[in-house]
C-alpha cells in the first residue's frame, strides 16, 4: 500500500481524515497525535487554536481494499449517532458498498 501523504487546510478537513503527523501547539505540546483520525470535535478545536494545516495520510486509491477500510472508518464517524441497530447497520454496508462499486467499478 502506498498511501500519500498532504497538507491540508484546517477549512479543508473532513471527518475521518488520520494524522501524518502529530499536531502541536505554540509552546511544542501535542495536540492531537501521529495518526488520529479526526472528528468534527477535534477539527474544530484545531481551527479555534488557529492551527491552518495539517498533514494527513490518502490511502492511495489504487488500492481498492485500502481505500474499503478508510471509507469504513469515515462511514463510522458518520454514522456514529445512529445507534447499533440493524437498520443502521445495514444502511452503512448498503453505503460503503455503493461508494466502494462506484469508485473501483
């Protein structure tokens, strides 16, 4: 697998997205570490501490397994408020594997 590594604006960051490299603060703290994968919480609490950028791992779409298990993980957080019903559970898969067919054919 050969994921990519970016800099992405705070603006720019969605939920879902994982770390390439630890967050710090003025005075060299860690904020958030190497690969966290960030929720509206934390993407908000790095734009209220004026953090612009941030590195963040792209799986590399080449890799169709890859990039299953990164929307897994984002569909996760999304769906994060539904509950563990079977309703729910069946909805994310039905998601994940519309996105995933739709991407990799």
């Amino acid at each position: 697998m050969n994921d990519a590594i970016h800099t992405v604006a705070t603006s720019a960051l969605q939920p879902g997205a994982r770390l390439a490299a630890a967050v710090l603060d003025a005075s060299g703290r860690v904020l958030l570490p190497e690969g966290a994968v960030l929720d509206e919480v934390a993407i908000g609490g790095l734009r209220r501490r004026g953090v612009a950028e941030v590195r963040v791992v792209v799986p590399d779409a080449t890799d169709a397994e890859a990039y299953r298990r990164a929307l897994a993980e984002r569909l996760a957080i999304l769906f994060r408020h539904a509950g563990e019903s079977e309703a729910a559970a069946q909805l994310r898969r039905v998601v994940l594997d519309h996105r995933t067919e739709r991407r990799h054919g």
